[in-house]
C-alpha cells in the first residue's frame, strides 16, 4: 500500500473510530490536532472527561496487537502535553485512549493507555 491510500484508510479508521466512541456518547471537540510534538487524531469529551485518542487502522485484526507500542504513545503524550490547556477546564479529567480498528471486527477502545 502507497502513502496515499494508507493515507486515505486511516482517515476512513478517524471516521469510523469517531461513529463508535460518538454512539458510546462522546462528543468530538477536535480532529486531527497537530502540534510541533506530534499529531492527536481525536480530541472528543463525555461529561467532565477528556479523551486525547489515538487511532490505529490496520489490514488484519492480527496486525492490531503491534500497532501501539511505548514509543508511540510517548508521542501523543507529548502533543497532548503541548494543547491539554485549550480543551480542558477546571476539574475536567484528562486521558489518552486508543482505537484499534480492522475490517470486519469491532473496535477496540483501550482506556487511559497512557499512564507514565
């Protein structure tokens, strides 16, 4: 697969990652923020938490269980380091999530994946 259309696949995983955590009662705040540290796919809020979301789309439900190691949530955490202060209020909770995402299986939403 070339740039372009994994490109275009992860867009379509943004998407569907959005849907499922939308009918799970979240709200998107923000898409695809980019920082100098990096790039948040999904900023979205339920309640008084905060979701800084990672999205992973891969081929196979197998190739899933490589797609999120330290170093790329070290990544995210640093973005996230970097905006928190504009989508955050007073006592609102923060964390960083993970949406794994194949064909023909469902999401799977890792919660509070980053705890340093």
């Amino acid at each position: 697969m070339n740039r372009h259309e994994a490109e275009k696949q992860g867009r379509k995983g943004e998407l569907r990652a959005e849907w499922w955590l939308r009918l799970q009662g979240w709200r998107v705040i923000a898409r695809r923020v980019r920082t100098p540290r990096g790039e948040i796919d999904l900023i979205m809020r339920r309640g008084r938490t905060v979701a800084f979301i990672e999205v992973k789309w891969r081929r196979t439900a197998a190739a899933l269980d490589t797609a999120i190691d330290e170093y790329r949530l070290r990544r995210v955490a640093a973005a996230v380091e970097a905006v928190a202060h504009t989508y955050a209020v007073g006592a609102d909770t923060l964390r960083i999530d993970v949406m794994l995402l194949a064909p023909n299986c469902l999401p799977r939403h890792i919660v509070n994946a980053w705890q340093p």
